[in-house]
C-alpha cells in the first residue's frame, strides 16, 4: 500500500537536486540498464552485420544549465525497426519497441 504525502520542492532545490554529481551517476547507471536490456531483447542478426540493431543503441549524457540529462538513443536503421515502415509495394511493417519495452521494463524494477 502506497503512503500518501506531498513533498515541494522550489525552483533552487529541485534545480540543486537535478545538477549534482550523484543524480548524475544515477542517470548513468539508469541509462546503462535501459540500454543493456534493449541491446538483450533486439533482435538478433547471426552475421552481425553493420546495421545490427545492437550495436546502433548508443548512450548520450549531456548537461543544460546545470541540469543533467541522460538518453539511450538509436540511429536510423533501429528506429525502422522500433517503429515499422513501409515497402516500396505499401505493405506496412510494424515496429516491435524494444527501446520502450526496455524502458519499461526497468521502470518497473
């Protein structure tokens, strides 16, 4: 059973909690999860070619007016396959959401 209570935080605290060095190893380490389940769960290529949906999963971290921000990312040929597309015939493909399944699946941890 979940408690019930109210936290508020101002603008300077939030801005404090957002920018320090621990949140930042914690979005790291989040990041590194989301990634390590979305590279398990992608589909396999038994030749491991250049596009292979693994290797194009990528970790960026960056900071913005002292805020840090982290993100799992995919190039192009993964986003094809995390949201379908279209052949030259019409025919749709729909995508299978491996990095919104990982996301999810780690949220849940």
């Amino acid at each position: 059973m979940a408690a019930n209570f109210r936290l508020d935080l101002n603008e300077y605290a939030l801005e404090r909690a957002m920018s320090s060095a621990e949140t930042a190893k914690l979005l790291s380490k989040k990041a590194s999860e989301i990634a390590a389940t979305a590279r398990h769960d992608a589909p396999k290529n038994k030749k491991g070619s250049w596009n292979m949906y693994a290797r194009s999963v990528s970790i960026t971290a960056w900071e913005e007016n002292g805020v840090v921000h982290s993100a799992v990312q995919a190039d192009r040929h993964a986003l094809l396959i995390e949201y379908g597309w279209r052949d030259k015939g019409g025919r749709r493909h729909p995508g299978n959401h491996t990095l919104k399944n990982a996301l999810m699946k780690v949220r849940e941890q």
